[in-house]
C-alpha cells in the first residue's frame, strides 16, 4: 500500500509540476509576445509618423526649390528697371505651389516689390514680421511659425529665400504664404493603418497646430505644446505612451498606463516644426492585451483540469502495473513457467500479453540478432554513401555560390570604377568648368545686364550638363521607371538606352492580362533582362531583337532572342573559367531563388534565345493595370 501510495503521490506531482512548467513556459512566451507586440506597435508608429514627416518635408523643400527658382529666373534682376521679368517669375511659381494666400518680393527693407495674384488686400511693408527680419538679417531661408496677417486677419505660415545679385550681396527676399484655413497641407499628412481615434498634427516650434488631419484642430495650442516645443529643439524622434507622457522606449515594450494615448514624434528637417500621430492606447495595443486575456482564460483552468486527469489516471495505473511488477520480477529471476496473468484489453493488459510473447520468443530473437545486425550494417553503409553523395552535391553548390559571390564582389568593384572614371573624366569636368566660370565671374566686370546673362546662361548649362551626367550614373544603377511604372516601361527604357541608340531593331510584345508583380519578382526579372540585353550590345552583333512578356494566371515569362553570333552554351555555363558565364550564372541564381526557371538555347552563327518563366501569386500583384491606358 505504501508502494501504491508512492506511486500515486509521485503521479500527482509530476502531473502537476509537468503542467505548471508548461503554463509557465506558455506564460513567459506569452509576455515576451506581448512585449514584442506593442514594441513594434510603438515602432510602426514611429516609422508611419516618420514616413509622413519625411513627405512633408518633401513638399517644403520642393516649394523652397520654386522660390529660390524664382531669383534665379530668366532677366530676373531687382536693382534694374524692368518688373517683367519678376511677374513671369512669380506668376509661374505661384501657379505650381501651395502657396494659396500668395507669393511676393520684397527688398532689404522689407517693401513688397511685386505680388502675384494682384488682387486683395496686402500690406506695403513686411519688415515688422520676425521671420522677414531673421532673413535679412540672416540671409538664410527661414519658414516661419503661424502668424496673422495685419491687412487680411488670415492665419498663415511663410517662407522666404534671400535673393542675390551677381556680386553676391542680398539685394531682397522671394517669399510665399500658406493660407491655414485652406485644406493644401491637410492633404499632406494622410497617413494609412490608424484606427478611429487614430489623428495627426503638425506643430510650429511654439506647440500650435499648423495641420491636422481632422480640420478641427488646426490653430489650436496643441496638447503638451512645451514637450513638444522642447522635441523640436532636440531635433530627435520620439515615441511614447501619454497618460502623464511617460515615455517608453518600443524597444523595451512596456505596457502603458490604461487609458492612455500612443504618441509618435518626429521632428521636421527643413523647418522648425514637429509632427505627431496620436492614437487611443485601448485601440493601437489591443493585440497584445487580447493575447494576456486568452493566457489566463486558458491557463487556469488547463491547470485544474490536469490536476484531475492526473489523479484519475494515477488510480487506474497503480494496480495493474503491481501486478505486472509481480510477474516482471519473477521473469527476471529466470522463472518462464508462470503464465502472466489476464490484465483485461486496455493497454496494460497488453503489455501484459507482450510479456508471455516476450517469453516465448526469446530464444527466436536471439537466433535472428545476427541476420538483423548484418541487415542493419548494410543499410547503413547506404544511408552512408547517400549522405556522403549528398555532401558532395552540397560541395559543388556551395563552391558554385562561392564563385559566384566573389564574381559579384569583383563585379561590383568594376562598376565602381566605372562610375568613379564617368565622375572623374565627364561630371567633375564640368563642375570644374562651373568653378572657373564662377570665379572668373566673380573678378571680371560685367559689361553690361546682356553680359550677366550671358554669362549665366553658359554657367547654367555646365551645370545641367553635370546634373545629366549625374542622373545617368543613377538610372544605371537603378532606373526609377521600375519603381514608378513597372517591368514592361523599364524593359522598353533599357532596350532603346543600350540596343536602338546603338541601331539595334528591337521589338517588344506584351500578352496576357498585363500587371504589375510583387517587387522582388519585377526587379530579378529586370536584371536578368538587363544583363541579356548587355550581353546582347557586347557580344552579339545582333541586328534584330525580340522581347516577348507573357502574363499568366499564375506565372509570368519572358523571353530575349536576337539573330546575333551566338555561343557555346555548354562551354560557358559548364567549363566556366574564373572570368566566364558570370552572367549567366548570376541569371540562374536570381531565377532559381523566385522558383522559376532559365532556360539557354544558343548555337553559333544562329542567335540565341533566353526564356524566363516565374510562377506568381495573383493576390500578391500589385494591382492590375488597365491595358486601354496604356500605349506602346
């Protein structure tokens, strides 16, 4: 009895302590997953409000570059005679900016020059304004804070760029209103992935709403406004948990305080403002706390329901197992006369049964253990040699990718050398010819205002020639019609750059339901595309190329042929020296990690065709593009 006690007991407890180590183990993942889940809740909204903030940033600058566009206009010149030329200026910059309460000039004195529109009422004189004042005092552009104007009572914010004569002396400032009872900056800041109570400000260095996404909150001091006022001065991103605004880092993962708000800050670069995205605690952290509520409404009663499942089974173990302890001992004493008892069919009462045929069948196991060992030996010589062929396999793969890494290590190398030699002998020439138009400008006398600009215009051109260069080093190394447009016009980009400037005839063909892709599949196919068509321009002697895209339901192929020289496809793919078939092994790799295939035909003097098919997923497209709007 005191056996079966023990046993029991011993149930229990493992039972018991088996189920507590579960719980807790399911507990600590639980925590730790819930932390994770509101860091990178806390971190989503970092980056949402630093993806905002980094378009408005964007549009400021771009509204900057109009005004600074303005000083440098064609005959504009403050200190001549002629206004026209500043009312083309003006007139043009005020139709493509946001600025809806108008653009001015004005002088060193703070005189408004020339207005566009022309109509309404506006002061005479800006020079009472901090921010015209910080300008000319400064000579840098300035955006300034919310402020009403005098003559309108419209609350606007402004920028102003300081405008320079030839000589280099600040002769006026080229500035722009924004009207913040119209909607233009609340169209800016339209984030996706908040919730109802989700909302998102832009505030002035003094914590006053500049823009908001609900109209309601504009021009009002914003909550906290010294914080933020102080963020803005840091010029550091923030995320935190605002019930008191105690901080928290998504790092840490903290929970916050209930009924508090989830707050992300980020401060603007090209001005001294600071925009937040704000949303209900309750809402943005609803996962994590969804995942404590199940752990405790599972854990509890998992744990009391093992407990009785563990004593039920504890008494219905304990007495067949001593009487099969009995027969057990009496088997391992060598006794093989006593029959086991009868157990009944459960599993016990099987082991039981397992016991007598484990008596009977000893000597038969004994006689059989050589044929088996011997069974057993060869089967593990040939689990040996598949294991050791399968080593080999993984060898020459790993060698090919070894290859194939320093290939693209020497690779890269040589691209840099093209870009530095391309930057070197063609971008910074000219650049250095705008240095010596620029300091020979700055020593000799003009002659006359025909003169300026003659002079301008020549510095002017060095320097879009420089700006060209430089925008064919960055379409080389990634064309933004990818991005923007899609595989096909990016395709049709590279073949009229690389094979019709050089009078290639290329055709191109485009069938079934044209899409754009997922980007992973559009930028391999383009390189594979890419380094056909190059190998096509280097080596080929082509004088005709096709390119032929299909679009199926769940894949989609291309397919580059040309009627050039052609070539060994063996020898280059197979017999490869150090610097063979780098591309082509480059196309295979990138294919092969998309699933799909490659397949090579060449023959020489018979041209060659590379066919490329990728299996897709139609929900993972993009979005379908409408065929009838677009013309090739």
């Amino acid at each position: 009895m005191r056996a079966n006690g023990s046993l029991q007991i011993r149930i229990m407890i493992l039972v018991s302590v088996g189920m507590l180590t579960v719980l807790a183990s399911f507990g600590a993942l639980s925590m730790i997953a819930v932390d994770q889940s509101v860091g990178r809740t806390l971190q989503e909204r970092l980056n949402l409000a630093e993806a905002t903030a980094s378009h408005l940033d964007y549009v400021i600058k771009q509204n900057l570059d109009l005004l600074q566009g303005v000083s440098f206009g064609e005959g504009v010149d403050l200190q001549d005679a002629d206004p026209e030329p500043e009312r083309r200026a003006l007139h043009n910059a005020y139709f493509h900016s946001i600025f809806g309460d108008g653009i001015y000039i004005v002088d060193v004195n703070g005189e408004i020059l020339r207005r566009e529109p022309q109509y309404g009422a506006f002061p005479s004189s800006l020079s009472a304004y901090p921010h015209i004042r910080e300008a000319l005092e400064t000579g840098k552009p300035i955006v300034s804070d919310i402020y009403t104007v005098e003559d309108t009572g419209r609350p606007v914010v402004s920028m102003v760029i300081p405008v320079k004569n030839a000589q280099g002396q600040m002769v006026g400032l080229v500035g722009g209103d924004i009207d913040l009872t119209s909607s233009s900056l609340q169209k800016m800041i339209r984030p996706i992935g908040l919730g109802p109570s989700g909302y998102v400000e832009v505030v002035d260095s003094k914590g006053v709403v500049v823009a908001a996404s609900q109209q309601a909150h504009v021009l009002r001091e914003s909550d906290h406004s010294n914080r933020l006022a102080t963020l803005i001065q840091q010029k550091q991103p923030k995320v935190s948990t605002c019930h008191d605004c105690h901080e928290a880092s998504p790092q840490q993962g903290a929970m916050p305080t209930r009924d508090a708000e989830v707050m992300a800050f980020v401060p603007l670069q090209t001005a001294s403002w600071g925009l937040t995205i704000r949303e209900a605690e309750k809402e943005a952290l609803e996962p994590a706390r969804q995942i404590q509520q199940q752990f405790l409404l599972f854990g509890i009663p998992t744990f009391v329901i093992s407990v009785l499942l563990g004593w039920g089974m504890a008494q219905s173990v304990i007495r067949p197992v001593t009487a099969l302890t009995r027969t057990a001992e009496k088997i391992a004493w060598g006794n093989l006369s006593d029959r086991t008892p009868y157990l009944g069919e459960d599993e016990i009462g099987r082991l039981a049964l397992a016991f007598e045929g484990m008596r009977l069948k000893l000597k038969e196991a004994l006689e059989n253990f050589q044929s088996l060992n011997k069974e057993l030996e060869s089967r593990v010589e040939r689990r040996t040699e598949e294991l050791r062929e399968s080593q080999r396999q993984l060898l020459r793969r790993n060698q090919e990718l070894s290859l194939l890494n320093a290939r693209v290590i020497s690779a890269q190398e040589e691209e840099r050398k093209r870009i530095a030699r391309e930057l070197h002998d063609d971008t910074s020439q000219s650049l250095a010819a705008l240095v010596v138009a620029l300091e020979t400008a700055a020593i000799a006398p003009f002659r006359s205002s025909d003169d300026v600009v003659k002079r301008i215009q020549g510095m002017k051109g060095l320097a879009v020639h420089a700006m060209d260069e430089i925008h064919n080093l960055v379409y080389d190394l990634r064309p933004s019609l990818l991005d923007d447009l899609g595989l096909i016009p990016a395709i049709e980009w590279y073949a009229d750059t690389r094979l019709r400037s050089a009078g290639v005839k290329v055709r191109v063909e485009v069938g079934g339901d044209e899409r754009r892709l997922e980007q992973q599949i559009e930028t391999a196919m383009f390189r594979v595309v890419q380094e056909a068509i190059t190998n096509i321009a280097k080596h080929a002697n082509a004088q005709t190329v096709a390119i032929s895209l299909e679009f199926g339901e769940s894949s989609v192929a291309v397919a580059v042929e040309d009627d050039g020289d052609g070539f060994d496809v063996r020898q280059i793919t197979v017999a490869a020296g150090p610097d063979d078939g780098f591309g082509l092994l480059g196309m295979r790799e990138r294919i092969s990690l998309l699933g799909g295939e490659l397949l090579i035909r060449s023959e020489l003097a018979g041209g060659t065709t590379i066919g490329i098919m990728v299996p897709v997923n139609r929900r993972g497209d993009r979005y379908a593009e409408d065929k009838s709007a677009s013309s090739r």
